[in-house]
C-alpha cells in the first residue's frame, strides 16, 4: 500500500479541480438543456451535455416524432430534458420530445398570462368538447363545445380540422392543462360593437318586425333589426295561458314587440309581445261578485281549472270550489277542456288582476238541503259507500252527502271492532242524524241511537241495591252476568264471588244459572257498572245481626267464656 505524504503536487491539485467542478455540475432532472449531437445510428441518436459522466442516447423513433431526421447532424444542437441522472442499470435518461412539450407548455403559459391569442387546429371530438394542437408548439388542448361560439349549435361534426385563432382561458399548472375558447374570442371582438347597438334601444321603444329566431320552454328568442337578440319570456307572450308556444308561433314570424327590460351588465335585451294588445282585464268592471256566468274551461291543473270569462280573461275555480260534497275532488273528473259551465265569481283582484270563481256556488249547499228537510235527530235510511278502521261512510237516501258512523256509535253494548266488521259495501241501514256542520260539510249519525239505552235500567238504582242477574259466560278470573230486564252485560271479579275465600270460585256458577248481585259502583256519566255476589252475603249477615243479635249475646251458654279462661290460663 502506497501513502502520499505530499498532496500539494500539480498531479492532485488538478485532480482535485476536476472533482471539484463535476460536483458543481448544475446539471438537475426535469430542466431543459442544449445538447450537441455526437453519433446517429438507425436506432439511436447519442449526445453530449458537459457534466454528465456518459452520452445518453436517444430513441430515433424520437428524431422522427419531431420531424428532425433530415435536419439532423453530428454535431448539431438538440435541445433535451433530463429525466433521470441515473437509472437503476447507471444510465442517463433524457428525451428530446419532452423537452419540446415542456417548451410548448411554458410557451403557452407566457401568453395565457399575458392574454395573447394563439392559433389551434381541431384535432378530434371528445365528450364535451374538442381535442385541439396549438400550431406551434404541438401542444394539446381542450375546447369545451359551448367554448366554440357565441350561438349554440347542436352539430359541430363540421369543425373537425379547422384551423381557429382561439384565447386560453384556464390553466391546470399542476396536470399541464389548458382550457382555450373561440367563444370568449368572438365576445370581446363582439363587445364593443354590441355596446353600441344595445344603447339604440330604449324601455318602451316599439319593434315591429322582430323575427322569431327559437322557440323554447320559457319564451321566444327574436332577432331585432338583424343586430341584437331579445328574449320574450312565456308569461309576456299573450294574455292567455299558453299550453305550448309551438302552437301559437312559429320560426321566422315577424311580430310587433316592446323593449320591457335592459340587462347592462350582460347587454341583453327583454321584450313583451303582450305589452302592445289590449288587456282584457280592462273589461273586468263588466263582471260582478255573486253573479252567475257562463265559462268556458281552458286549462285543467291538479289544484283548478282555469276558465275564460270573455277573451284572454282568465278566472280561477279552485279545487276547493268545485264540489259540496267532495273535499279533495280530481278536476279532470268534473271537466273537460272546452267544456262550458256555469261559474259564480266569488272574487277580483284588480292589483294582482286575478278573478276567483265557484261552479259548486251555482248548485244547492246539500247539507243545507239536508236541514231543511230532515233536521237534526231525523231517522234516515242510508248505505254503505265506505268503510275504514274506526267506521262507515253512509250515503243518505236521495242524496249525494256521505255522513260519518263511528262504530262506537253501532251499538250500545258488545265489542264495536266485531260489530264493524259484520257490515261491507252496499249494506243498507236505518241511522239517526245526531249532529250536521253546514261550515264543515260533516254530519255525524248513530246507529244506536235508534235503540233504548240499557243504562236506562240504572236511572233508578243506588249503590247496595240487589239485582238478579243471569249468567252469561264463565272464566277463571270471574263471571260475566246480565242484569234480568237489561242488555247490559256486567263482569263480576273472582274476589267478589263470596265473603270466604274458598267460595270464591267462578266454577260454582254454570251459564245460564240466576244470581243475586249487590251494586257496588254506579256511574251514569261514565255508563260505568260493577256488582257483587259477595257484597249480597255481607248485607244480608249485616241485617241478620242488626235485627237478631247484640256484642252480648251468647254469654249465658256453656264454654261461651271457654276462649277467656283458656287465656288467663296460658298467661298463669
């Protein structure tokens, strides 16, 4: 092993100078650099940059995407970017198209900040726009299809190819993105001239050979003067309530319109078709509320129909006002378009120039008719229209009216769910009016009404009187019982069976068996019974000792006192 002591020879001064400056090699991936062209085969093209330890080659195949192969030799300047200073198998990679595409992109980026135009050629279509190369650089670009002009257009298949001068309007520094637009072009071109045109016209001015350009949902689209456009909304389109524009105007019409509105900040102009024709609302003092007309239906909403008085002037019949006896009724069920009726106007509006009308203020208030003719507390025949979990709708006789049976208003007695079911569709039945809301279009009727109300059979009892009952049914818990002359069944609890417990069983009574039971609640108000087999005992022992014994009897006979001594004697 060889040591140098002297290290300040000319040999390592030189050698530290050249490690020297390959360390300050500025030299960085990613960054753009000239590099001179040293050999050229059919496959590779290699070049030198100083500071690099070896040549890095370069794919042919790249040469020729540049269109650089006969332009080429050795010794020529080519411009490269370098991608890695060393790959895993120690090489230098550089390529030359990319260095020509990050030239391209920051050439691009330059003139978006500085608002230039650029020229494009469009290459392809894509979904939502087009797939445009900027002339110069070969740099792609992306045009939105509402970016390509100022008017919309459904078939831009014919622009394929063409050559445009275009402005970028957005750029993606992070993905190398940019958005570019012919539309904002043609709009600043426009611009000044349309600011021009837009401050010819004024509110009120009258145009009276604007053209239909379009005809949409919302309104009209004319061309003024063959220099500005003007949208005509629906609403400002006729008087009348417009089904569909279609059918009323056509492309290329010629009407008389007003200027209603200016946009400045847009330059867009509002026009009004409606705004020159008389307004039929003017005739409106020729109508009266409370007065009967005939009408004619023109539109058929869910909510309403809306019919015509005279021409152009329009009434609303809300749904509310077609029927008496129908809350929510379907208007294309009572109408037909064209259809004419009579209407009652209820009310106008002359500031909002509305006018309300009633078909159903023309017929009788059925239920007033109901009054009249029957009167609360009538007895009715009527029958079953509907039905639902908590009653019945009945139809009254010679009526169009459905009034409410509750099922607690069946029958006095038994289960109301059970009885309700018993009844379907078409069952006719006698019921009794109890209570009619002509505001509210209700009438309420019972059935039970009709019969005697067993609580009448309590009206004349008290608490501790004794009823003979019957036995109807027998449980383990107790007895259910019915009152002899009554329909009201009762349940007797097994604890009021009898005074000792072990009498107090349900199984000692049969159905059909005749008991003596004691009231021992009663409650008209609340149509609330309870009676007591064992409450009979303890009256009758209550009476047996008033009349028949006192606290002393029974001491003069033998061993009457037995318990006494026996109980000194335990004390001794």
């Amino acid at each position: 092993m060889e040591i140098y002591k002297d290290i300040n020879t000319t040999e390592t001064k030189e050698f530290a100078n050249l490690l020297n400056n390959q360390t300050k090699s500025k030299i960085e991936e990613g960054k753009i650099f000239e590099a001179t062209i040293t050999k050229i085969s059919s496959k590779y093209c290699w070049v030198y940059l100083e500071g690099l330890k070896s040549e890095p080659a370069i794919d042919i195949n790249e040469i020729k995407e540049l269109d650089l192969q006969d332009k080429i030799q050795e010794g020529s300047k080519l411009k490269i970017v370098v991608e890695n200073l060393e790959s895993k198998s120690g090489e230098v990679i550089v390529s030359a198209t990319k260095a020509k595409k990050i030239e391209g992109w920051e050439s691009l980026l330059k003139k978006f900040e500085a608002n230039e135009i650029i020229s494009i050629k469009i290459k392809s279509k894509i979904k939502g726009g087009f797939i445009c190369e900027e002339k110069n650089t070969n740099h792609l670009l992306f045009m939105p299809a509402s970016q390509l002009s100022s008017r919309p257009s459904k078939d831009n298949n014919n622009v394929i190819n063409s050559e445009m001068e275009v402005k970028i309007i957005q750029a993606d520094r992070k993905r190398a993105n940019l958005i570019c637009s012919r539309r904002e072009l043609i709009t600043e071109n426009k611009k000044g001239d349309k600011q021009k045109v837009f401050d010819k016209y004024k509110i009120s001015d009258r145009i009276d050979d604007a053209v239909i350009k379009s005809i949409t949902e919302w309104g009209l689209f004319f061309e003024i003067n063959g220099e500005i456009d003007a949208l005509c909304h629906s609403s400002c389109c006729s008087y009348q309530r417009i089904e569909n524009l279609n059918d009323m105007f056509e492309v290329g019409q010629k009407i008389p319109v007003e200027v209603i509105s200016k946009d400045e900040k847009k330059l867009q102009i509002g026009v009004s078709i409606k705004a020159l024709l008389k307004n039929p609302f003017d005739n409106i003092d020729n109508y009266k509320v409370g007065e009967t007309y005939t009408v004619t239906v023109k539109k058929i909403l869910a909510y309403g129909v809306f019919c015509e008085l005279e021409d152009s002037l329009i009434a609303l019949c809300h749904q509310s006002e077609i029927s008496w006896t129908e809350k929510n009724p379907f208007p294309k069920n009572h109408f037909s378009i064209g259809q004419k009726v009579q209407a009652q106007i209820i009310s106008i509006d002359k500031e909002t120039q509305r006018v309300s009308i009633s078909v159903k203020m023309t017929k009788e208030n059925p239920y007033n008719a109901i009054i009249k003719k029957y009167g609360k507390d009538a007895e009715v025949e009527g029958t079953v229209s509907d039905k639902n979990e908590n009653g019945l709708l009945i139809r009254l006789s010679g009526t169009e009216v459905d009034a409410y049976l509750h099922q607690n208003q069946l029958s006095w007695t038994g289960n109301s769910k059970e009885y309700l079911d018993k009844f379907k569709k078409g069952d006719k039945l006698k019921v009794k009016i109890v209570d009619i809301s002509v505001e509210n279009r209700k009438i309420l009727v019972s059935k039970k009404a009709l019969d005697k109300d067993p609580m009448e059979y309590w009206a004349t009892k008290k608490i501790d009187d004794i009823v003979t009952t019957k036995v109807v049914s027998v449980d383990k818990k107790g007895l259910v019982v019915k009152p002899e002359g009554s329909e009201f069944e009762i349940f007797i609890k097994k604890n009021q069976i009898a005074i000792q417990t072990g009498d107090a069983r349900s199984e000692r009574f049969t159905v059909s068996d005749r008991v003596d039971a004691a009231i021992i609640e009663l409650s008209l108000e609340k149509r609330k019974v309870s009676l007591s087999i064992k409450r009979v005992e303890e009256i009758n022992n209550e009476i047996a000792l008033k009349n028949y014994s006192d606290l002393s009897s029974g001491k003069s006979l033998p061993f009457a006192n037995l318990s006494e001594k026996l109980d000194k004697k335990d004390k001794k």
